[in-house]
C-alpha cells in the first residue's frame, strides 16, 4: 500500500517539476551561459592556461630523479685485481639525482609573466563568447516577441473576417448580400488562417532557434515571459549618444578589445623570452649514488657492502656559456618582433571591427526609431481609414472587395509597427549592451 501511495506521489509530483514556468530573458541568458558547449570549450581553454602557469611556475623547484641499472658485460673486460680477461661480469647501480637551475637568462620569470597574460587573455575569450551568447539569446528571445505579437494581429484578422462571413451569410438569407460576395469573404477568411499558421509555424521556429542555444533538448513545453514594450520604449525616446561616444566606452571594458591588448603584452615577454637564449645559464646538481659487481669465476663480496662501499655523493655547477648557435637565437627574437607586428595590426582589427558593430547598431537603432514613428502615423492613418470604410460598408456605400482593402492595410500598418517596436527596442538594448551595461528589455 505504501509503495502503491509513493508511486501516486511521484506521478503527481512529476509533471509540476517537469514544466518550468514562463522563461525571463534573464533566465535563458544565464541557462545558456551555464549549459551552452562553445562556452565550455572556452573555459577549458583558460583551464589549459591555469595549467601552463602552474608549469611556469613550477619550473623553478629543483627535479628529483631516481635511476636503477642492471648490466651483463660479455667476452673480454676488466677484473676486480684490474686485470683484463674474457669473462662474463654483471654489474648493478643505483642513483638518486637533483638539479635546480640557478640562473636562465631570465627565461623562467619571463615565461610565467607571458603564461599569467594568456591566463588573462583567455579568460577575456571566455567572457567574450559569454557576450556573444548573451546577444544571440537576446535576439532570438526578442524574435520570439515578435512572432508572438504577430500571431495576436493574425488572430483579430480572423475575428474580423468571421465575423464579416456570418453577417454576409446572414444578408444573404434575406436576400440582401449575394453568394459571390459570402464567398469572396469566405476566401478572405482563408487567406488570414493561411496568415495565421505561417505566424505561428514562425513562432514555433524561434521557440526552437532559442531552446537549441539553451541546450535544451526540446521546445516542447517552453514559454517565454511576454514584456510590455510600450514601458520599455518609454524608457528610450531618443538616442542621443553618438558612436563615437559609445565607442570610447566599449573599446575599454570589451573582453575581445582586452583579449587582444593581452596578447600583444605577451609578444613583449616573448620577444624577452628569446633574448633569454643570449644569457648564460647555470645549474646546481647534486646526487648520491652506490654499485654492486659480480665477476663469473672470482668470489665477489656481498651485495649489502659492496653498497655500503661503493656509496658516493656529489654536488656540482654546470656552466653553459652560448657563443654560436648558427643564428637560431638572433632568427628566434626576429620572428617574435613580427609576432608583435601582426598582433598590433590584430588589435587594430579588433577595434575596428568593433566600431564598426557599433556604428551599425547606432544608425539601425536610428532607423528604427524612425520607422517605428512613422509606423505609429501609418497605423492611425490606416485605422482612421478602415474605421470610415466600415461605417461606409455598414450602409451599403462601399463593397465588400473595398472594405477587405481598407481591413489588409489595418494589418499590415499593425504588422509593420510591431516589427519596427521590437527591432528599436533590441537596438536600443544592444547600443546599452556595448556600454557595458545589462542587456535586457
């Protein structure tokens, strides 16, 4: 009985936590960043840096290594009384050896400063795809919006033909509509149920675009959180800043713009790290080490002191002055100057391609709040007209294919204002976005 009541539960329970409520923007930006796969390559990119540091750094402890040997000599070779005869000897060795480099030409530090700025950069990429997701996530969620709002606009349509449809039926029941103008409506009507499916063909599309960069397995049961557009665009009437302005802003809180000027510190290091090879180097050394021989026909003392008698020790410097290496080292710090080259004018691009991101969001959130004013004029003007012709058509002074007309242009003014709503209010956000401000809507 219990396990039949827990099973209840559990089947109860289970479609209240599989449907998630309606999604915010904010809540599909931060799911994405958290679940999206080009985002987790970069961030396995900057661990692989974390890594490369920790190497750097930890090339400057002194190694440890420990040898063990076995060997068989054969034929003709040296005797304990240092005599030489053919004889099969055998020989085992062990060591325990230590080295810490003392001085590099300054390569060590060089290198940990240039790992620690691809630390940086690569963590600068990472944020920079994270910005990329945030934008491509916005302009599908805001797609989402507009296909919503355009499936509401095919929706009257409909109300209005079908409405239209009954009353000519009704007239033509007493004699005063005929069966060509109840069939011209009737094709009217089915025309805006052909509009209708395409809005919502779209709006299941976009629901599709958006939950694929959500990682998600399926749209189906995904909703997104509808918004008042009217209180956004409240919040914006105007521009006003230039893109030069928005440019100066961006070009010192970008990830891509700080990615690059890291990578051209680093051709600083490694230009440094390649005079490095110009320096002498030297090295600390030391070990202890013992070995056991066995000679076939001659008695040989025990392998425990023969260890204890043949235990030795070492410490040394080693010196290694670079007077010729065939000019690697001079073509070595050459190729890292051009490196520096090509990623001045890899900055430079950056900042350009940048700019003109910027230059195009500023001058299409211009056109928008231009198309958007005047789509509000066309949709009075058209809704004034449509008006009028349906009071003209209500007393038989317009027909049928009049009134359609007057009824196409309403929605088409409706259709237009809400594509020029929402393309003004995502350009508007994206122009906020690139100042380093919160994209939402």
């Amino acid at each position: 009985m219990r396990k039949y009541l827990l099973y209840i539960m559990i089947v109860a329970f289970l479609p209240a936590t599989a449907q998630k409520q309606q999604w915010t923007l904010k809540e599909c930006i931060d799911y994405a960043l958290d679940h999206n796969l080009s985002i987790k390559q970069r961030d396995v990119n900057r661990q692989q840096q974390e890594v490369e540091v920790s190497t750097a750094k930890n090339s400057r402890l002194p190694d440890l290594n420990a040898t063990a040997g076995e060997n068989f000599s054969f034929g003709r070779g040296l005797t304990a009384e240092n005599t030489y005869t053919n004889t099969n000897t055998s020989s085992t060795s062990f060591s325990l050896g230590t080295s810490v480099p003392l001085f590099t030409g300054f390569r060590i530090p060089r290198t940990l400063e240039l790992n620690r700025l691809n630390l940086e950069a690569a963590t600068a990429d990472l944020e920079k795809a994270r910005n990329d997701i945030r934008m491509q996530v916005a302009q599908a969620y805001v797609q989402i919006l507009y296909s919503m709002e355009l499936c509401d606009v095919a929706s009257r349509q409909i109300e209005i033909d079908s409405l239209q449809v009954f009353r000519l039926k009704e007239l033509l029941k007493n004699g005063k509509a005929s069966g060509t103008e109840v069939a011209q409506q009737e094709a009217a009507m089915a025309q805006s149920k052909l509009t209708a499916t395409q809005a919502n063909n779209d709006y299941r599309l976009n629901l599709l675009a958006l939950t694929q960069l959500l990682e998600l397995p399926s749209p189906e049961g995904f909703t997104i959180e509808r918004i008042d557009p009217n209180s956004r665009l409240a919040a914006f009437k105007t521009i006003g800043t230039s893109p030069d302005a928005i440019y100066q802003e961006a070009v010192g809180i970008k990830p891509e713009i700080q990615a690059e000027t890291l990578r051209l510190q680093g051709t600083e290091k490694s230009i440094d790290i390649a005079k490095s090879a110009l320096y002498p180097s030297l090295t600390l050394s030391g070990g202890l080490g013992s070995n056991y021989y066995k000679t076939s026909g001659f008695p040989a003392e025990s392998f425990g002191k023969q260890l204890s008698n043949n235990f030795s020790q070492y410490i040394g410097l080693s010196l290694s002055v670079p007077i010729f290496n065939r000019f690697a080292t001079r073509n070595s710090i050459r190729s890292a100057q051009l490196n520096r080259q090509t990623q001045q004018l890899q900055l430079e691009n950056t900042k350009k391609a940048l700019y003109k991101e910027i230059q195009q969001a500023y001058y299409n959130a211009l056109n928008s709040q231009a198309k958007f004013t005047s789509s509000e004029e066309a949709l009075r003007s058209n809704r004034e007209a449509f008006n009028l012709m349906s009071a003209k058509y209500e007393y038989g002074k317009a027909n049928i294919t009049e009134f359609n007309e007057a009824k196409n242009n309403l929605m088409k003014a409706e259709s237009d204002l809400v594509r020029a709503k929402y393309e003004y209010i995502y350009n508007h956000a994206l122009l906020d976005f690139y100042r380093g401000k919160e994209l939402k809507f």
